[in-house]
C-alpha cells in the first residue's frame, strides 16, 4: 500500500470534502482511504511524507495535438485559418517516429503538471505516415499516463471548399475504416483502462457532412465517444452561417453531435439557447483558455456552460498554439478568463480546480472511477509541493494551486504506479525525450 499523510487534501467529491491535514491511501491501483488526520492503524505500506503539500486528483487533459508539440513556434501572431494554412504543409511531413517523439515529449510535459490522463486528438494520416495511432499508444505508455486518443479525420481538401491541402486529406471510406480498425484494435472498455479510442472528424470546415454524420453512427455502433472542434471563432461561425444557414452548435445538432456521449473542443462562440442545448443534451465542452488566448478567438462561456449543466474540462490545446503545454496553468487561466468575461464572482478556484479534474473526467466519461479522490476510485492523483518560494505562506493551498504558478508536482500516481517524484519524471528519461523531441522538430522544418 501507499500512504500518502500530514497533507491538505481537495478530494473534488460531489461535496467538494477538504481536509487541512490529511492522509490518502492507495492499495494496488485503488484508493482504499481518504480522510483527516493520519491514516488509521490498519493500513501498512510505504508512507509519503505529504507536509506542506496539497493532494488533489490527477489532472485530466480534454483536447490536445500531441505531434503538434514537434511544431511548436510556427505562426505566432496569426488567426486559426492563417495558422492552420502555414502549418498543414509542415505537418503533411509527419510519420511515426516524430508522432511519437513529439506525443512523448506532450505527455511528459503533462505530466510534469499535474496530469494523469490525456485525451488526444489525431486527425492528420499523410499517406507515407506510417501508424500513427500505434506510434501514440506506445507514448502513453511509455510515459505510463493514461490516453484517450481520438482518431480524428478530414476529407474536405481545398478542392472541396475545405481549408487543408488535398493530399493532406483522406477519403471518407479510408476515414471510417481508419477508424473502425483504431477501435478494433486499441480500445480498452473496462474501467481501469489505460487507452480508450473515440471518434473524431476534425471539424466541419475540414470535414464533409456525410463524414460527421457517418462518423457518428459508427460510434454509437462502438460504443465509444464522439469529439470534434466546434464554434472556435467568428471566422467559422461566418462561414456555418453563409454554407449551411445555421450557426455551428445548429449544425452539430442537426447531425447528431449533441448528446451526453459527445464534448467537444473550444465552445467559444455559443448563443445563449446554445449554451442551454449543451447543458439540457449533456454534451461535453473542452475548454483551451490559453489556445483561445494565443489565437485571439475569445473567451468561452465556461460558466453559462457550468450553470446549464454541461460538463466543462480544461485542455491545453495542441502545443502548436499553446507552446508550453502545460496542465496546471490551465486551471489558472480559466479562473483569469472567466472573471474576464463575467466578472469576480464569475468563477471560483474550487470552480477551476473541479474543471480540470472532476469535468474532464465527465467529458470523457470516467467519473465512475476518475475525477474525485475517494475510496473505490482509481489511484491517479498529484501531491503538489507548495513548500518553495512560489507557495510558502499562502493561506489556502487550493487558492496556491489555481492562483499561484503552477507547484513543483513531488508525487504523481496513475494507478498506484509512480510517474513523477520530485518534480522527475521516473517512467522515461526526459532528457532522451528531449533530444528526440529536437531532431524530430528538426526533420519537420
Ligand atoms: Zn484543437
């Protein structure tokens, strides 16, 4: 067993349970015991010194581009439709052994900030590519996370009136195969998996109607979950508008993408029944404050979304318009654009911290056994150093977390298993990752 003591606790439980010194205990890849004080008597294992420490859930990443972390630094003062223009040539050199360098290097990078699952969304398949999904599997586990990888799709090239090159596409019968096999092969329905795979055409300007749609219909036949990029900016919502007469949440639901198995990146630019059809349908919203920041595209409604009911988790976004990639900053930064957008009130810190752990496992469907810190859950959680000069003093170590810089991360369990101890990954080497992550940076310029 493991026992974690003398640590604050946020548990995230549906009361939002906190403990000023308290003792978590894992046996094997289940916690057993979260509570005040030192751990009862019974328990026996390894013990973890937690003083000056706050232990929160493991961080859950909703939306990401891990090979994007090997294009990082293109296009910096650009919209999305003229970044994506430069950077869908760059990314048309991509094979696996960079997929995996760059997914290698994400995941390290979020692990290192508090994060113990990473949904992934992978849509760019060049024809010489190689596996590009095996290539992601393989850095999950390397970096001993847990992956939700989406297999995304376009096949709407230039030609079609979409925005990426044709060869960047596939057709929409390689797409769904492509998917289907992703399925077959990698997904993992019990509860304790470590790699799931969902459904995820890009977004409808790269992909046809009858993909979103068809899209669908083979996850619902899976039973896997469906992701997609929606509503990111005016640009879009301009375009939706003048191609099919509707906004992009009217488009979605036209096609079947509202529904409590579905989240979906940015939300930015909803109107308020929107913002109630996500609530009252159950879909989910990954939230990318500091993509949405680096681009220019606006401040999602994270808190109408919240009040209608709707799951809301925190992502990244792809390190292409996020260059630091990291988790815990996340959390930051949407209490910062929240209180932008609707005032002090508009947002808490136990708020921020619910998005970027109990939301994001609800976005991904894992709150059966992720998200909270509670006996039966699985073991994933981040004890957070709040003993340095960045922390030390600060009265409430959850308002440390989410308003100071993100804290050194001492321990980070995923099923009981160590990914990081003292701010060191201990899975995988980081300065072999490193080194990768700079050639395959270099084979993509
Ligand atoms: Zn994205």
């Amino acid at each position: 067993m493991r026992i974690i003591e003398n640590a604050a606790i946020a548990t995230v439980d549906a009361r939002g349970t906190e403990y000023r010194s308290g003792h978590v205990v894992a046996d094997g890849e289940v916690l057993v015991a979260v509570g005040e004080g030192p751990a009862p008597a019974q328990y026996t294992g390894t013990r973890v010194d937690g003083s000056g420490c706050l232990v929160t859930p493991g961080l859950i990443n909703t939306h990401h581009h891990l090979y994007q972390w090997a294009t990082r630094g293109y296009a910096p003062d650009s919209t999305l439709f003229d970044w994506l223009v430069e950077l869908y040539p760059v990314w048309g050199r991509l094979d696996a052994e960079i997929t995996h360098a760059a997914a290698s290097a994400g995941l390290a990078r979020l692990a290192l900030t508090g994060c113990t699952t990473v949904a992934d969304h992978h849509y760019v398949f060049p024809r010489e590519g190689g596996d590009q999904l095996a290539a992601l599997v393989s850095a999950v586990g390397r970096v001993g996370v847990r992956g939700h990888l989406v297999r995304g799709s376009m096949d709407r090239g230039e030609s079609h009136g979409g925005l990426p090159p044709d060869h960047l596409v596939e057709d929409l019968d390689a797409a769904l195969a492509g998917t289907e096999a992703a399925i077959d092969v990698h997904h993992d329905p019990s509860p304790d998996a470590r790699v799931r795979i969902a459904v995820g055409p890009c977004s409808p300007f790269t992909v046809t109607e009858r993909l979103m749609t068809e899209a669908a219909v083979l996850a619902r036949r899976k039973g896997v979950r469906l992701h997609t990029h929606l509503a990111e900016t005016l640009d879009e919502e301009r375009q939706c508008l003048a191609e099919f007469g509707c906004t992009p949440a009217e488009y979605a639901e036209k096609l079947g993408w509202l529904g409590d198995d579905v989240w979906l990146a940015h939300t930015v630019h909803l109107a308020d029944d929107a913002v109630r059809r996500m609530g009252a349908t159950g879909t989910g919203s990954a939230h990318c404050p500091t993509s949405n920041g680096r681009l220019g595209t606006g401040i999602a409604p994270a808190r109408g979304l919240l009040d209608a009911g709707a799951p809301v988790g925190l992502g990244v976004d792809g390190a292409a318009s996020n260059e630091s990639g990291g988790l815990g900053e996340e959390l930051h930064q949407a209490l910062l654009q929240a209180r932008q957008r609707g005032g002090p009130e508009a947002l808490t810190t136990r708020h921020a911290l619910w998005m970027g752990t109990m939301g994001g496992a609800r976005c991904l469907g894992r709150e059966g056994e992720l998200g909270s810190l509670e006996p039966g859950k699985l073991a994933d959680l981040a004890v957070w150093d709040l003993g340095g000069l960045r922390h030390a003093g600060i009265d409430d170590p959850v308002a440390a977390l989410v308003l100071g810089a993100t804290p050194e991360v001492k321990l980070l369990l995923v099923g009981g298993e160590t990914v990081v101890a003292d701010g060191r990954l201990r899975t995988t080497d980081e300065a072999a990752v490193t080194a990768e992550l700079g050639a395959a940076s270099g084979r993509m310029r």
